[in-house]
C-alpha cells in the first residue's frame, strides 16, 4: 500500500509555513496512522532531512497528545477517535492525505505539526478543580450520588484535552473542553460549592486565551474522540447566567 | 554499602502511626522558605506537588510533555485497590498487605508495603472528594471488582479509564495550587541532570524542548516521580515517550538502582501484528473477570475458534490454578500463555497469542451488560484489529507493562543521596518481584498523597532552607550543565547512517529474548554482550538530524535511548546475579516440577542496589536484606 | 459579564427570541390580507396607529433590541474570525464536521435581512419608496383611516420588490432554522433526547414564516389578492 502525503512543515513559532509532499511506500493496511508517520520520519533521517515533527504519546487514545488535521478533519476520518486509532485500512491505496497542525490562534504552531494547547491548563487553572486540600475529605460512602449521576459526570469528564474541538471549530471555540470541566464537577454534590464561581473563572480565563465563540454548529462533538455531546455546553450557558444572576 | 531502610521500630501495624507522630515538623511559616522541585506529573508527582504546595512549600513541578495532565498514569484502564471492604467479604488492611507482599512473590520491604495498605482508604475518599467518577451501584455506593491475586472485590473503577479520573484528580489539584501561585509548573521540560553538593541533591538541570535551552534549577529537595523504564523494551504497553533518563541521570550520580531485572509482562495485551508496531496495547486485566483464556487442545491446530468445540479446548488458566482461575497473578498468567504457545498451541497468524472468550459471559449475563462493563475496551480491541469480540473471541499475549524495579528509597522514599526522593513506579519499594492488578495507581497516589507530606518534613527541619548560592555549589550546576552541554553535542555530531529508532528497536528485541519473561544464564550473558556491542555501535553509528536550539524530537529520543542501552546491561547483569526464580523473574534453571518459580530465600531474600562506577565500568551490586516478621516466607500458590 | 462570550450569547438569543416573537405576530397581522375584506387589515392598522406612545415605545424597543442583536453578534462574530486566523488547506467532509449550510451564513443572511428591513421600512412604514401610499386613504365604518391593503398589492404589485421580499424571506427561514434552534442551546435547554424536536421545530417555525411572508407577494404577484 502506498500513499501521498501533503504534509505542513513550519520551522518555528514565527516562521512561515509551507506543504511539502512525501511518497509514503510499503506500507500495511494495518499500521496505524502514526506508525505510518515514523516510516516517512525514518526514511527522512536516513536522507540527513529533518523529520516531521508531531505529537504523540499513549498511542492508545487517552493521553491527548496526537493532534493531525487529515484531509480537514481532526483526528482524521473515522468517528470516536484519536489520530492514533486511526489505522490505514481507512484510507484507500494511493489517496493523497493533506496533513495540518490544529489551527486556532490560542493554540500557535511551535513547529511542524505540534501547537501549543497550554491555553486548556489555564483554563483548568482557573477553576476547574475542588477545592479540596489533601486529607480534609470524608469517608468516601459518606455522599452517596447515583449511578447515573455519576455515569454522566463521567462522559464529561472523559475529556483527554486533545484540543480537537477547537480546531475543527470554525470559530477556534474551546466551549466543549470548557463546558466538560464545568459539567463533570457540576454534576457531582462534591462540586457544589463552587459551582457557580468556577464557570464564572474558568469562562474568562477561556474568553482571555483567545478562543473564539460557540456559534452552536456542533462540530466539536462530532470531531470529539471521546464523542462528548455539545449539551454540555447548553448546560454551561445555564449554570454561567444562573451564577452571573445570583452574583448580582 | 550499607543500606539503611530506616524502618521504624515497634509492631508492624503501628510503624506508620508511630512515625507520623514522631516525625520532626516544619513550622507552617518556615515551609515557604523551602522550595521543592518535582519531576514528573503523573500520580505520583502531581499529587506530590499539590499537596505540599497545599502544605506551604514552595514547588516546581517539571514535565517533558505539553501539559501535565498527559502523563502516561492517564492509560492505566482498570482500577485501584483500597481495603475498604465496602463489599463486607473480608477485606481488611492486613488482608491487602498480605496479598500484595505475596504477591510480589515475597521480594518487597513489610514495613512500605504494610503502609500502602493503610493509607490506600485515604486515597479513595480524597479521590472522591476531588470529583473523581468513579463506578456508583444503583443506591449510590461505591462499586467494586475482583482484580487478580485477590480473593475479595476491593477494587475501585470508573468504567475502562480509572487512571484517566485519578490523574484528572491529581492535575485538578495541582491546577489549582498553579493557579493560586504556590506551584510553579515547567512543562516540556525534561530533566537531564541531578546536581549534588556535598553529596546532597541541590537541584537539577533542565532543557527546554521548544528551544533547547538548558537551565539550573535550585532546591532545598528533588523528588523524582518519572514512572517506570519499560521502555527499554522498545514494545510495551508504556507511553512512547515515557523513558528511564531522570532516574538513569541521577544513578550516575550516584542514586543506586534496585531490582531492574523485575519487569512486569502484562498477559492481556493485543498481539504484535508486524515489524512496524510502535506500540502494543493493554486489554485490562479486569476483562479477566468475564473472559476465559483458553487455547486448543493440541498442537498446530488450523480451524477458527468458532470451529473448535468445547471438548477440544484447554481452558489453562482454570486448569492450572483452579482457586484463583482466569485471575491469577500477571506474572504466572503469562508464563502460563507463553509455555502453551510455546507447545505450538498459540493462536493468530502468528502463533503467539492465547484467546480471551466471552461466549459464556454474553450467554450468563446478556451482551449489553457486558457491553456496559468493557464497552471502551470492546471498541479499542475492533479498532486495533478489525474485529469484535463480541463475535469470535480476542486474541490475546504478554507485553511489557511496569516496572517493579527502581531507584532505591528507604522507608521515608529518600534514595541513598540525601534530599533526592523517589515516588511511584519509579521506585523500587512496594511491589517486590510481580506487581498485583490495581496496585500502582495505589501506590502512586500512596506515596504523593500521604507518604511523601510526611517524610520530607524529616529532612527539610533538618536543612537550611535556600539562601545563598556559595561558589562551590554554582561550580556543581555548572558543571552539570557542562556535562548535560557536552552529551548533546556528541549525540548531534555523530551524523551515522541509522535514526534512533533503528537502536531502540533492537535494544528491545535482545531484552525481549534474553530478560524476558523467561531467562537463563546463558542468555543473559549474551544479551550482556550484544547489548555492549549495540551500545558501541549507537554512539559510532546513529543519525541524529537538526539541532539542539529547537524542538529537536530526534534528539529527545536519543537522549531516552542512550540512557535505556545503559539501563538494559545493568537488567541483564541484575537478572544474572539474581540466580533464582522469584515473581516476574523465571529463571530456567530454578523452576519446580510443574514448571512454578523455585525461589532461593537462603540466598536472594534481599533487594538488590546497583551503584554506578563511571563510564565503561562494571556496577557493583550491594544488597538490602528483606527480614519478615509478619509474613510467613512460604511458596506462593495460587492452585 | 454581559460583555462575556457567554453574557453576549445571552443577549443575542434573548434579542433574537424578542424579534421572532415580533415576526410571528408581525406575520399573523398580514394573514388578514387574506380575510375576503380590506377593512379587517386596515381596522388591525388602525388600531395600531391610534395609541402612538405605546407604539412609539413598542418601535423603540425593537429598535433597541435590534441594535443589541446586531451588535452581540458582530462582536462575536469578530473575535470568531480572530480566533481562526487560518482556515485548512483541504475542508473536511460535511458529513464528518457536521455543517449545515445555514449556520454557516448567518453573518451574510443576518445583514441581507437587515437591508431588507430598512429598505421595508422606507418602503411601508415611511412610505417614502413610493409617494402615493401616504395618501391612500379608505373609510371602514365611517371612519377614515389608511388603506393599508391597496397599498400592499400595489407594493407588490412590482416584481422587483416583491422578488426581493421573497429572497428576504427565504434568508430569513435559513437565519431562523439556525437561530431558533440556537435559542434552545444558549439557554441550556438543548438534549440530545430533544435535538430531533428542536430541529424540526426551528424548521417548522421558520417554514411557517416563509410560506406567511411569502404567500402575500405571491398572492398578489398571481392575482389571488386583488384590490
């Protein structure tokens, strides 16, 4: 199996970027994506080229890292996953792949194809935690919260901060990844308490980086590896006028 | 040497409480002259920097990824263990203790693992505390499962991604105290120096991987929560880009390194499919608790699973160890799969792998229960191989997965170099010889959480905080950053004809054979060998592209894997000098009739402590007797 | 916080709720040009016009809340594009990134409407398109009033103007599909058990005010309104 792949090159944060194409040879329709990518990066070293810079870790979907817009689509073609559970049998023999960094201008090429998504951790800095310091908690039994309350924090709260929702929104918008933290703690009784002033904090911190609006297209869910509904973001919306409301 | 573990004395159940009582403080206005770095965000160093953050000092807390919420304890799938015994079986602290220092086929300290036991309670409800989802029954109670080498249910889950919640619990916390200004947090900062002055750890040097720019940094104490070396196997379950080198760094500079020969083979991973794979994944262990492993009864059998009927199939697992069944212990599951492929009875294209059925769990509890449970891992396994499991069975076998072994701490987590501490996977202390399902999220948030707090508060009242630099200790990080300067220029001016990978690759497949999960004398010898010549030929022969001013992601790897090509000799040579068979490590010549570990306690029931002698030389190997006055040494059985 | 991203959400969907409530009766008032009679269209005029602080107060205000929709939106809509500096080279797929025609244009059909409303609002309410409205005058129960129904056909009457009112309105079911649905979500009502009833209700909704709107141009274009 062989394919064509136009790939962005960019040296730096302030450099200007450009495509250059490759001829990805021999390849097995069960690699993956990124297995694929150490190919072309092998051979690139072997001609004293530099080779294409991305990111990944895990590899099994979870850490966040990976980030390649493929043919326009984040994460690639296929639905509920990273670009590293992205596997060649997705593609057809000879097809040419167009391969882009996330584009948003809160997450700035550092170079090839790896940004900068420091923005989420402040976001999360903001107040996207319980303030709970360590050994003032309760025995764990003492709050009981039902099992489905508790399976919905955890669809929120599987979020892994890829950034995906970001890049294959039109507006460069953070809500989903905002809306998820807002909503996993929000749900739980344990986040109560500040539930009110962590979406105040943790919108503007999101307004501040840079991140623009959510124009309700919902192309964020459908990109989310993790598929977390764009609902959440409704929720945000109500707990941030109910909280800016009580503020007053 | 002699190595002091500084247990402290009285009855085993009280060690904890007595040393917490006694251990010297600091005052709360004096902990914000101290400053703390931690290396590291996973379990271990994110819950370690918030809570003495949370505590007053004053930390830096360093990754080499973009964000500390990526550490790779965010993969771990399965569960954490706690004796909270909300399941009313007959779980209790002791319980937890014994199962896991048997566990660990009897090669790790009473005095640690007796305290992980007890604060492991403490974890779960300060995980639930922080907003941690984990798995709720219908009138709002906890859920628990079995994990393997337990007889009880004491394992705490959120559905696939438990070590996801907790490290999101963790990087919560630590958020926070970033954003409160008491952390500071240096992500994309890979540590590639530990600086001493007068034998104690002063700080450590650092490069920038965006620009390369390497910088000293400071500190009263340096705790090192880099994970474990698994890596060194080129495939495994670990993250690519987790790597020895924080800990390798500082064991030359003198930080001893105990037990690298006791590595952990997972049994349920996804097989190798090719040459390419850069990866191999985990199917949880939990999965155990509804699948079945089982092969064909006889050799070179071609027919699918489906074809084989019932009578024919070897269910070994249930067979071997009828107590315990599909949940043995990792380490015996996975010999048990290799010496059954071994017999030519494997399964897939490759002959290497085992199948995993769920036939008879859809049949007993209906597919959406079991789809309920292991949905995520159903969808990773079709994923990876095109096909589901809910159809034909999973094709399943052993991959590297942790590492007990470590740097060596005593019981306050300090290694032999004063004021440099070790947490989590990246020390040696609570596992022994094989590592018990659900116990290393334990044992990470253990030692972050509740162990470390206390037992750096011993050290630093002891210390004058910061102040001044002398001159002789600028002369020390100087000298570091010479060093640290010096190695990269060599790496990047070698310009050879093969990338890094090419190294990596095979350093991986002569541990493999050699220090796998079965090992002989011989083998071992020559993996020695080859791994020197291989080493040679890295420093001769390797290519790599770019510079070291910017994002240089060859150059990264190349640093990680010079230092593995170190690590892997000293596996070997520790895996040799162990002439026994304990856990994890089989040696060939040491086994029972039935093919079971032969240990050798007369002689190995100690840890080992290898110590750096300098470049080319031969590590010399101290030991740590392991005495046991709770547990009886006893042959472990899981029949 | 009003001046948040979300403060500004709020008060473009409470802005926009406020003038799709304003259409529908504004389009319900029109439904009498199909009485059988003119006098019921006029007298409905009538009585508007004979209370000027409630309407003036009433114009005021839907001024206000036009200005403040258009407003939220352009400066949401300018922090959008600075947000995304660079598009890709290779669009994805629709059908990946779920992208709908309408939510996409709601910059461009938002300001054809606007030019559609001043140029209405020369044309009908000020009258000053074409000079003879002002002084159609009618008489329904011996009172004297203005024709508001002649004055219509003959509005309509011009291809023109009528082909203009029809795009006007078509954009304006595209705004609204979107828009209303919209609604749902920034005020958090939005579920995905919902989704399917929100969606096909803005469709409904903005169905029904084109087919409202538009059958009056048609009507007349046709002859099925005569003066």
């Amino acid at each position: 199996m062989k394919l064509h792949l136009r790939v962005w090159r960019q040296k730096g944060r302030e450099a200007e970027g450009q495509f250059e194409t490759y001829e990805a040879k021999g390849l097995n329709p069960n690699m993956s994506f990124l297995e694929m990518m150490d190919v072309v990066n092998d051979e690139l070293t072997k001609e004293g080229k530099e080779p294409v810079a991305f990111e990944h870790d895990c590899r099994e979907g979870i850490c966040g890292s990976c980030a390649m817009v493929i043919n326009g689509e984040p994460h690639g073609p296929n639905k509920g996953a990273t670009t590293c559970q992205v596997y060649l049998r997705s593609f057809q023999d000879g097809e040419t792949l167009t391969v882009e960094p996330w584009r948003a201008r809160a997450f700035p090429v550092l170079k090839d194809l790896v940004t900068d998504r420091s923005a989420f951790d402040k976001v999360i800095q903001a107040g996207g935690f319980v303030s709970v310091n360590t050994g003032q908690a309760p025995d764990a039994n003492a709050m009981p919260i039902g099992k489905e309350d508790a399976e919905k924090a955890f669809d929120a709260a599987h979020c892994i901060g890829c950034g995906a929702c970001v890049a294959a929104c039109r507006n460069g918008s953070a809500m989903l990844f905002v809306a998820a933290k807002v909503s996993h703690l929000g749900m739980l009784p344990q986040g109560q308490p500040e539930r009110g002033e962590r979406v105040r904090k943790m919108v503007a911190a999101m307004d501040a980086a840079g991140f623009g609006n959510c124009s309700n297209q919902y192309a964020c869910e459908a990109v989310c590896p993790k598929e977390i509904s764009a609902d959440w973001i409704g929720r945000m919306n109500r707990d941030y006028a109910v909280s800016a409301v009580k503020k007053l | 040497m002699k190595l002091d573990p500084r247990i402290p004395g009285g009855p085993l159940a009280d060690k904890w409480t007595k040393f917490k009582t006694n251990v010297p403080l600091v005052t709360p206005a004096n902990k914000r002259k101290y400053e703390v770095i931690v290396v590291g965000t996973g379990l271990a160093g994110a819950s370690a920097a918030a809570s003495l953050a949370e505590l007053g000092y004053r930390v830096k807390s360093f990754c080499f990824q973009d964000s500390p919420r990526r550490a790779h304890s965010i993969a771990a799938q399965g569960g954490i263990n706690a004796a909270k015994n909300y399941q009313n079986d007959g779980d209790s602290v002791k319980r937890l203790f014994h199962d896991t220092i048997k566990g660990g086929d009897f090669r790790s300290r009473e005095a640690n693992v007796y305290r992980l036991a007890e604060v492991s309670v403490n974890i779960i409800d300060q995980c639930v505390a922080q907003g941690v989802p984990f798995a709720r029954e219908y009138g709002g109670m906890l859920a628990n499962r079995s994990f393997g080498g337990a007889q009880v249910s004491r394992t705490f889950y959120a559905r696939g991604a438990t070590g996801q919640q907790l490290l999101l619990g963790a990087y919560q916390a630590l958020s926070r105290q970033i954003g409160l200004g008491r952390v500071r947090m240096f992500p994309r900062h890979e540590m590639l120096d530990l600086v001493l002055d007068e034998g104690r750890a002063q700080g450590i040097i650092t490069r920038n991987l965006v620009t390369g720019e390497l910088t000293a940094h400071e500190a009263d104490a340096v705790l090192l929560c880099t994970g474990g070396y698994g890596n060194a196997y080129y495939l495994s379950t670990y993250a690519r880009g987790s790597n020895v080198t924080a800990s390798w760094r500082a064991h030359r500079r003198g930080a001893l390194f105990s037990n690298p020969c006791f590595t952990q083979i997972h049994p349920t991973c996804i097989p190798v499919s090719g040459e390419y794979q850069s990866k191999l994944t985990l199917m949880s262990e939990s999965l155990r608790n509804d699948g079945r492993c089982w092969v064909p009864k006889s050799a070179g059998e071609k027919r699918s699973a489906a074809q084989i009927p019932e009578g024919e199939r070897d269910y070994f697992l249930e067979r071997l160890y009828p107590s315990y069944g599909n949940l043995a212990p990792r380490d015996i599951a996975s010999r048990a799969a290799k010496r059954v492929c071994d017999e030519g009875r494997g399964v897939g294209p490759s002959g290497l792998g085992v199948y995993l059925d769920f036939s008879e769990a859809i049949g007993r509890l209906g597919e959406s229960t079991v789809k309920e449970r292991y949905a995520n891992l159903f969808s990773m396994y079709h994923e990876i191989t095109g096909e589901s499991a809910y159809e034909s069975p999973m094709r399943i076998f052993p991959a590297v997965h942790y590492t007990m072994g470590g740097l060596w701490v005593d019981y306050h987590l300090m290694s032999n170099i004063p004021g440099l501490f070790v947490l989590g996977e990246a020390n040696f202390s609570d596992h022994g010889a094989n590592r018990l399902g659900a116990s290393a999220l334990m044992q990470g948030l253990a030692d972050g959480y509740f162990v470390l707090p206390y037992t750096i508060g011993d050290y630093l009242s002891k210390q004058k905080p910061g102040g001044k630099k002398t001159n002789r200790q600028a002369e020390a990080f100087w000298q570091a950053t010479e060093t640290v300067q010096a190695r990269t220029k060599k790496l990047l001016g070698i310009r050879g004809t093969k990338p890094v990978s090419d190294f990596h690759r095979r350093l991986g497949k002569i541990l493999w054979d050699q220090c796998g999960m079965s090992r002989t004398k011989k083998g071992l010898e020559q993996g020695v060998e080859e791994i020197r010549g291989l080493r040679q030929e890295f420093w001769e022969n390797v290519n790599v592209p770019g510079s070291g001013e910017d994002l240089n992601q060859s150059l990264e790897k190349a640093g990680r894997v010079s230092d593995f090509l170190e690590l892997g000799e000293l596996m070997c040579r520790d895996a040799l000098e162990r002439d026994e068979s304990c856990g994890c490590h089989f040696r060939e010549d040491h086994q029972t009739a039935e093919g079971e570990c032969e240990r050798r306690d007369e002689k190995f029931s100690h840890v080992s402590a290898w110590e750096f002698q300098g470049e080319g030389k031969a590590e010399v190997r101290h030991a740590e007797p392991l005495s046991f006055e709770e547990v009886q040494l006893a042959t472990r059985s899981y029949k | 916080m009003l001046l948040s991203s979300i403060g500004r959400k709020w008060i473009v969907a409470i802005s926009g709720l406020l003038m799709i409530g304003f259409v529908v009766v504004h389009m319900t008032g029109n439904l009498q040009m199909y009485a059988g009679t003119p006098d019921k269209i006029n007298l409905y005029a009538h009585l508007l016009h004979s209370y000027p602080i409630i309407l003036w107060a009433f114009r005021l205000g839907l001024i206000g809340v036009t200005a403040l929709h258009i407003w939220g939106t352009i400066s949401l809509a300018r922090e959008n594009r600075r947000a995304k500096p660079l598009q890709y080279a290779v669009a994805g797929r629709k059908s990946r990134l779920q992208v709908t025609w309408t939510s996409v244009t709601m910059v461009i059909s938002g300001t054809v409407i606007l030019g559609f409303v001043v140029f209405h609002l020369l044309h009908f309410t000020a009258q000053v398109v074409d000079k003879s409205y002002a002084s159609m005058e009618t008489a329904v129960g011996g009172v004297a009033m203005h024709d508001v129904y002649r004055m219509v056909i003959k509005g309509f009457s011009n291809p023109w103007i009528s082909g203009f009112y029809l795009i006007a309105m078509g954009l304006l079911f595209s705004h609204l599909r979107h828009g209303a649905a919209s609604v749902f979500q920034t005020f958090g009502l939005r579920d995905r058990q919902l989704v399917q009833v929100i969606e096909v209700g803005a469709w409904i909704l903005a169905m029904a005010l084109f087919v409202g709107f538009g059958s009056i141009p048609v009507g007349v274009m046709l002859g099925l309104i005569r003066p």
